[in-house]
C-alpha cells in the first residue's frame, strides 16, 4: 500500500483501514506465535502499513487544524 493511494481516502475510510490492519496484525501474530506463518516478512509489512495509515491520517488532522 502506498501512501499516495492513502490520501486519496477520507478520514472514516481510513480508520476502517486501519481496523482491518490491526485485525490482520493480530491473525499474523497468534499464526507466528503457533508456527503456522509461511512469510515471516508480513509483519514487517503489517506493521508498516499500519504507520502509513496513522501517519496520514495525522497529516490529514494536521492540515485540517491549520486551515481553520
């Protein structure tokens, strides 16, 4: 996911996004944790999507703040 496809969202679609990470974060973790993850490397990029998503929607928050 990159973050430019993250800023064309709005902030509601954002957060379901974020939701979906986290849930799919945590399937990856308890599949770690039972040896059962093939692609130890999803994580990673779990992870990371999940710091896009925040970090846009702050940008976004930010941007708002500024203009008012």
């Amino acid at each position: 996911m990159k973050a430019k496809e993250l800023r064309g969202k709005n902030q509601t679609e954002l957060e379901n996004e974020l939701q979906e990470l986290k849930k799919e974060l945590f399937n990856l973790r308890f599949q770690h944790a039972t040896n059962q993850l093939a692609n130890p490397m999803e994580l990673k990029r779990v992870k990371r999507d999940i710091a896009r998503v925040k970090t846009v929607m702050r940008q976004q928050e930010l941007g708002q703040l500024v203009s008012r």
